[in-house]
C-alpha cells in the first residue's frame, strides 16, 4: 500500500491500496474535488501504470470538478468526425462529458456490452476514460476488466513470435449499425463483406506508450481483420487469442456504488458491462482522455 500526503500533511493523505485481483488499486481518503500536489498526481499516474486502473470512492463532484480532475491526466478526446463514437452527435461532434446512462437521454440501454478498448477502430484512440456513478441498479450493470498485458505475457513463447508484428483493424461498430448485415456483426470480415471506411489498422500486439510493456490489442467482439493473412486462419487465430484474453485469471469485476469514479488504462485494458433490469436507473458520466497512435 502507498501513503500519500500533501506537503507532508498526515490531513490531506491518501492511500493506494491494490486489489487482490491481476488489475486495479483502490485509492482511499482522497477527494476529487479539492487540489492536489504534484506529488499525488504523479503517485496516480504511476499507480495507474502499475494497476491499469484506478478506483476513486465516495466522490462528490459537479461537472467543473469532475472536469479539473480529469485534466491532471490529459486533455479531453476528440474523435475524428468521420469516425462516429459513443456520444458523437450527427455532427461527428462528442461533448466533453459523455451521458452514459439508460434514462435521460443517455447513451447507453441496459443490455451487456461485450469486452472492448475504447476508440479502437480510430487513428488515435483515447488513452484512458474516467466513468463516474451517479446512480446504479440493486442488480447488475457491474463492469469487468481484463489486463491485455498479463493476457500478452501469458502466452506462450511460439504464440507471441506468431503474433509480434501482426497489424489488425478493428471496424467501426457505429458505422456497422448504419449498414447492417444480414447475419448480424460479424466477428472477423471476411472477403464477402465490403469493408467498413474509414478504417486503420493497428499493431496486433501493442506496446504501452509509457510502461513498454506488450499487450493483445484485441476486443472480444468487434468486427476485426488480420491485414494480410489468409481469412480463415485469421478467424481461427482471433478466436483463440479472445478466449485466452477472457479468462477469469486477467479480469476484476467492480460492483458499482452511488460516488465510484473508475479510471482505466484504455491502452492496457478491455472493459465490458453486464446487463440489467431496464426498470431500473443507471446514470454515469464518462470522460475520455486524448491518446497517441498505438505502435
């Protein structure tokens, strides 16, 4: 556990605390709406690279606060306009802080969300998103999320030098929605299916920008193609590496509580949702952090 303090004031102390979990620390006794010294955001940021993600609790922030929090530790994300995300408005435009909620014109319903990285099919996608519960269901709606870089390590040693140098491109799920197919999202394109544009492609195995590690940059179901690789050996490839991904060894599920701020590594990490009783209310308010093209 690290003890952090502020011009060495035991007052204003805080504590980062990991999980028993293979991801996440627990940060108690800090308040995302009072100033910070340079030593505890720099403790975050390391904490946030070591953990991959970060869980803030019993928060009490309006917009301006939650805002100033999140600008510690980048500037907001803002998606190319031909490349819609959740949030963006018909202009291609996304706010500042996105609704995630399934009542008052929220974003999301209540049904599960497959495990997936933020703004992946984007030239720069975001390198981490902070989500903030303001009100969760009695049941369900829990978040999980799998550390891509122990998932990379775990692999054994043939795998990775087949793997190491592949390029993937993830297609935009949005722009699927507005031209659907018969048999629904498929989970790799095959050649009989006009691809999605724009795309890009991405390296299959990513390295972290500020840890160096190497992770699997590969959602559990997004619409995906190996770039220059036979398609059904690429199927087969994808679909092995999502179920070693999945395992129960990499993931933490967080059961939210009403003032819970999550912040996750959106470069290290995949996240999905369970779904829950659609009479019930889940409102949460997510920013995303600008990142850098993956290498």
């Amino acid at each position: 556990m690290t003890d952090i303090s502020t011009n060495g004031s035991r007052a204003d102390a805080f504590t980062i605390a990991p999980l028993d979990a293979p991801l996440g620390a627990q940060v108690n006794g800090f308040d995302g709406a009072s100033a910070v010294s340079a030593a505890q955001i720099l403790a975050l940021k390391q904490a946030l690279r070591d953990h991959h993600i970060l869980i803030f609790k019993n928060q009490q922030l309006d917009d301006t606060a939650f805002r100033r929090l999140a600008s510690w530790f980048g500037s907001v994300y803002v998606p190319p306009r031909d490349a819609p995300v959740l949030g963006s408005h018909d202009d291609g435009t996304v706010p500042d802080i996105v609704l995630v909620s399934n009542v008052d014109d929220g974003v999301l319903g209540n049904i599960d969300l497959p495990a997936h990285s933020d703004h992946h099919w984007t030239p720069q996608p975001s390198s981490g998103s902070l989500l903030y519960a303001l009100e969760v269901p009695e049941n369900g709606g829990d978040t999980t999320w799998y550390n891509l870089a122990a998932a990379y390590d775990a692999l054994p040693a043939d795998l990775r030098s087949q793997i190491n140098g592949l390029r993937l491109i993830t297609y935009n799920p949005f722009l699927r929605r507005k031209h659907p197919l018969p048999e629904g999202i498929p989970l790799y394109r095959h050649p009989g299916i006009e691809p999605l544009r724009p795309f890009i492609d991405h390296p299959l195995v990513r390295t972290h920008p500020e840890s160096g590690r190497r992770l699997i940059y590969l959602g559990a179901r997004t619409e995906v193609e190996l770039v220059d690789y036979e398609p059904g050996a690429g199927a087969q490839l994808i679909e092995a590496l999502r179920a070693h991904i999945l395992s129960p060894r990499f993931a933490y599920r967080h059961r939210w509580s009403v003032g819970d701020i999550v912040f996750w590594d959106n470069q290290a990490t995949l996240h999905g949702r369970d779904d829950f009783d659609s009479g019930e209310r889940r409102v949460l308010k997510r920013i995303s952090l600008a990142g850098s093209r993956p290498f």
